[in-house]
C-alpha cells in the first residue's frame, strides 16, 4: 500500500516497449473505492481526522459523491490494515492503538530500517550517496522552518512526504527487494507520520536526518544499523506521552445516543 499523493520512484517504460505499441494505451482509472480509500487516509494523514474519530459510510458517500458500496469497502481495507477499527454499537473509528502496538510499531520499524540501512551501507553507490544527502538535507531545512497559521497542516503533510521518500529510498538503495516490500506493507512509515501528526510539531536535534545518512554514507554497516536504531527511537516516548489520554478515553461516548422514548424505556424493562 502506498501513501496518498506520494509518488513512489518506478522505473522508465523501456523505449523499444513503446515504439512496439501501435495503439495510444490509457492509463487504468482507480476503482471508485480506490479513491474513497485514498480521501481517507489523506485527511487521517492531514489530521482532518484525527485518531478516535467516529466514521459514518453515510456522511462519507456524501462527501465524496459516491454510493455506500465504495466507501464500505475503503473502509474495510483500512480496518485490515490496521487504520480503523470497528465494534459492535459503536461503529467504525480511526483506530487508537494501543501501548503495546505503538511499542511493536517502532520495535518493527526498527528492525526493518535497520537492516535496511545496514544494505545501504554496504551497496549504495558514490551518486547515491550524493543524493540522500541532498534528500536529508531538504527533510532537517523544512523541520527548521515550520510555519505558523493557516498552512501549518499542509506544510506538515509536506515534510512527511520528503521523510518518507527518504526512508524509501534507503531501503531502494540497500537493492533487497523483499525488504523494501516488507516496509512498504507493514505501514511502518504510514504509522510514523500518522503518529506524528497526532503528537503535533515536534522540536529536533540540528541535522538530525543529515547526521543520520552521514553515518550511512560511511559505508560501516553495524555503525548504519546502530544509527538507524537511535534514530527511529528518538520519538517513541514523546507519542507514548500523547497518545495516553486517547488509549483512555472510551470511544463509545463519541456518539450521540438518541434519548429513549417511554415505550422503548418500557420494553427494555419487562
């Protein structure tokens, strides 16, 4: 799964591919609940919906002028991707995770990032290199210049997408496949900016992405790994800070109950 409005970096059509074709292709239209999918996860992403929100199919069809069918099934592919969660009475929420899971996230991110920039270490070539430095650079210059007002949340959506194109593309440049499709599915990097957009503008230590690829860039794979390590740990303690008045707070008083009638009051009692 990608992330809205990011473009993940693909390779070029081979141009003997292209003269072959005689007929002008199109490109595949995504589904409609393609596209509910993605209206979703980019207003979680931009905090229009924050965790513990309350979802209604209703509400949402209207919004994006499409049928309940669609947005039913968004709906159900973010719950399975660990998004949304839904209990009985109660509906269907953007999902708090626990302590335990927000612990697992970076226990896991760490894991696979490690390992990620351990192979970059060892396999990245000089021009790579180059360019995350020119990639971590431009991530610690937007960190350092964040606005205040009215464009805070889009400069915010802004540098999580520079931070997660750099991450990915030091799994890219570690050549493992596996690995980068491992990061890509587990929402690693999804559940990061999703974390801190709920924790809000956060102040970090000078260069902290260029010391980072710095240390990569030296080619010492434990040292990378090492480093990569810290790194992803640096923010665990401040979100577990935030997230404890969520984890709390009981979602079922986020609806509104419509009062009982008499005769329903009488019902229930016999």
């Amino acid at each position: 799964m990608l992330t809205p409005r990011i473009v993940w970096r693909k390779e070029p059509i081979p141009l003997e591919l292209v003269a072959a074709s005689k007929t002008k292709t199109r490109t595949p239209q995504p589904s409609l609940a393609d596209r509910a999918y993605h209206l979703v996860l980019d207003q979680i992403l931009r905090g229009s919906l924050p965790l513990g929100s309350v979802l209604s199919r209703r509400k949402l069809a209207e919004r994006f002028n499409m049928s309940l069918v669609p947005v039913a099934q968004a709906l159900q592919r973010l719950e399975i991707e660990g998004l949304l969660e839904s209990r009985p009475r109660a509906g269907t929420r953007i999902k708090v995770p626990s302590a335990q899971e927000i612990r697992e996230h970076f226990e896991l991110r760490q894991a696979l990032e490690g390992l990620s920039s351990r192979f970059c270490a060892e396999r990245a070539t000089f021009q790579e290199r180059l360019e995350l430095k020119r990639l971590a650079a431009n991530v610690d210059a937007l960190y350092a210049k964040a606005p205040v007002g009215d464009h805070a949340d889009d400069w915010f959506f802004v540098v999580n997408e520079y931070h997660v194109d750099l991450h990915m593309r030091i799994a890219e440049y570690a050549r493992s496949g596996l690995l980068k499709s491992e990061i890509e599915k587990s929402h690693v990097l999804l559940f990061n900016w999703l974390y801190d957009t709920t924790r809000g503008r956060r102040i970090l230590p000078p260069n902290f992405h260029r010391d980072l690829i710095s240390v990569i860039g030296e080619g010492d794979p434990r040292e990378a790994q090492e480093a990569m390590e810290g790194h992803v740990n640096y923010g665990l303690e401040s979100i577990q800070v935030t997230m404890e008045p969520l984890i709390r707070k009981n979602w079922r008083l986020t609806r509104q109950s419509k009062p009982r009638t008499r005769i329903a009051r009488k019902l229930r009692h016999r």
